[in-house]
C-alpha cells in the first residue's frame, strides 16, 4: 500500500496570507518541516525502519505543497499542487489530511467520494456536525476513516490503560491533566489559520487534543464539563490558557489545565490517576515518564515500570509508527481500526462541550443534543 498526502485548494479559503504561494500551491500539507513532526519525520522513520520495511512494502511519498518542488526534490517524490489532481493521480489507497483542521470536513468527503481511505489528524473537525458528515461520507462510499491520535499508542499510556482494564486502580477517585507547554506568537503568525475558530481552534482543540482524549479514553464516558477559557498574552482569535472540570459517569471527578505561555519552554504534559487501590502518575513533556506507579497488589512487573519510559524532546512522541502500522493492518484485513471517525466524534463531542462551557459560563451535560 502506498501513501500518499493530501492536500487542497480549497485552502485558499483561509483569510490573510502574509506569506506569497508559490506557483498554483495553495497551502502547505504541513506549514513547514519543522512542525511537521507529528508526520513527516515519523513517516521517513517508517520507511527506514526494519520492522516498518516488511508492513510499508513500498517508501513513503512526503508531499507538501507551498514547498512542493524544494521537497519533492529534496525527497524524489512527486508533489502536487490541488487535491484534484492527486486523487486523479491514482496509484495509492490512503489519502492523509494534516492540512489546517477546518478544511478536513470537505477535504475527507472529496475522498471519500473519489473511492479512497481516509487518515485524518486531530481535531477531525472544528465542528461536530462537520465530524458527523465526515462519517457519513465515509460510510456512503464504503472507505475507511482514521483518525490519528497517537498519544494512546504510547508505552506509558498502555501501561495505565491495561491496570484500567484489570482493574488495579479499584475505584478511580479523581483524575488530573497539565498541559503546560509554549507557543509564542512567532507560531501563530507564521501561518495565519492558526490560532482562528474556523481553520484550527485553541488550546484545547490543537495542542491539548490528545490530552483531551485521553481523559476520556482512560477513565470513561463523561457526564458533565465546566471550563474557563482566556486569550491572556497571544494575538489569536481562540484561547491560549484554559481550565477544565469534569464530572464522570462513575463519579469520578477531572481537572485539566493547558497554557500555550510557560516560560520559557514546553514543561510538562501529565496525567495523574488517584485510585482506591492505586496511584500512577505520567509526566515528562508528553506523558513519556512514569513518576509514580503503586498498587495495593504488588505484581512483579511493577518492577520493570521504568522501561516504559522514553526520552523526547518533542511534544508528540513516538506513537505514530505505531499508529500508522494498524491503519495498515486494518486495510489488510488482520487488525480493527484503533480510532477511527465514530471513535474520533467521541474527543470531537468533548471539546465542543469545552468550547460551549466557556463560551456560555455555565455546565455542559454530555452527550450534545444535535
């Protein structure tokens, strides 16, 4: 199976480029190499790995557009230059969007409609009825939707999820999140749909997304949310900080508090699970560090915790080999889908509720009446 990336004119929707396209591009699949490390650069790993070697079977195509003839050269790939003529190219079965997150609605049903898979990154959408008419599309012509959320892949968080699961933790208490990471206003203006309601969303939708998944994926379906939202420092049109209640269907209670402004770099992306029976915490900069890990009954792998822990010095870990691994699988037919866009309006419904919360000073009951 090959891959390939797509990308959109219908990007030129987006308001107030400072920054000239070059020749018929529209946009960047990824704003630039830099940030595009939650794909590109885990991709290339993929395709230099052993392991990844048997399941790709093929390289990787990068393509980008803004850029396109300097990375196509650069990595001896084809580019092109609107999402027509890609998926009138032919030759590949996935289409995968890490274009701005309002366009991934249109993006995905355009491909869906042409006969392809679909991966998308976080958030699906920016609106739910847009992530509902994403399903529908894909369910209509009979392809597949994914959606990335590569956080849950990662060592640390499978280690919590399965002392969930066997029910070290007895009853789960109170659950704590901290995302405190930067990005100064360089960021934002760099690329002009970031930090807007239509193309991406603020803290919460963008940089804590997986975050907000996980509070839900680990400790289970949520009753009820009460959030704060603030833009204190950054000249953007969504939040830069934000604090978050939630009340679970178990009775357990949730905090989460996100800052895109810590001084004076990205400090810490925790999770912290206060049980009956257990107490664990993950930390480091993307939950990549067990801190603490105690149950009343002593296993003997206790003892091996700390091999679940990794270095990184980016934000997204080093889940997406692993994620991109069962979108293959799923297509061959020997694996079910990790997240896919049902599994995606789950977080999507979630962080609208944030948005509602802040938005009208009051608690929100989940699910969403639509």
């Amino acid at each position: 199976i090959d891959l390939d990336i797509a990308i959109s004119p219908e990007a030129a929707k987006i308001k107030h480029f400072k920054s000239p396209i070059m020749g018929d591009a529209d946009i960047l699949i990824m704003p630039d190499l830099q940030s595009a490390n939650a794909l590109s650069k885990e991709m290339i790993f993929m395709g230099k790995a052993d392991a990844a070697d048997v399941i790709l079977g093929a390289s990787v195509p990068i393509i980008v557009t803004s850029r396109a003839d300097e990375t196509a050269a650069k990595y001896n790939v084809p580019a092109f230059y609107s999402l027509d003529a890609l998926l009138s190219s032919g030759g590949f079965d996935v289409v995968i969007l890490t274009t701005p997150s309002g366009l991934h609605p249109s993006q995905t049903i355009a491909c869906a409609e042409a006969g392809f898979h679909v991966v998308t990154e976080k958030p699906m959408a920016t609106k739910m009825q847009d992530g509902i008419e994403m399903v529908k599309a894909c369910d209509k012509a009979g392809v597949r939707l994914f959606v990335v959320k590569q956080n849950r892949r990662n060592a640390t968080i499978q280690m919590v999820k399965k002392a969930i699961t066997e029910g070290r933790f007895g009853r789960i208490y109170s659950v704590a999140c901290n995302v405190f990471w930067t990005r100064p206003q360089a960021y934002y203006d760099h690329d002009e749909w970031r930090g807007t309601w239509e193309f991406d969303g603020g803290a919460f939708m963008n940089q804590a997304s997986h975050y907000v998944d996980l509070m839900e994926w680990l400790i289970g379906s949520v009753e009820s949310v009460q959030s704060y939202t603030a833009t204190l420092a950054r000249n953007i049109e969504t939040e830069d900080s934000g604090v978050l209640a939630i009340k679970y269907r178990s009775g357990a209670l949730g905090t989460m508090n996100v800052s895109m402004l810590t001084y004076p770099k990205n400090l810490e992306g925790s999770i912290t699970i206060l049980g009956e029976t257990g107490t664990v915490k993950i930390g480091g900069m993307a939950v990549n560090k067990i801190e603490h890990w105690e149950f009343a009954d002593k296993r003997p792998e206790d003892e091996g915790v700390l091999e679940a822990n990794y270095a990184t010095t980016s934000v997204y870990g080093f889940g997406h080999p692993l994620y991109y691994s069962n979108v293959l699988a799923t297509l061959r037919g020997t694996e079910e889908p990790l997240t896919d866009g049902r599994e995606g309006l789950r977080s999507l419904e979630l962080l609208i509720a944030i948005y509602i919360s802040a938005r009208d000073g009051k608690k929100v009951s989940l699910p969403l009446v639509y």
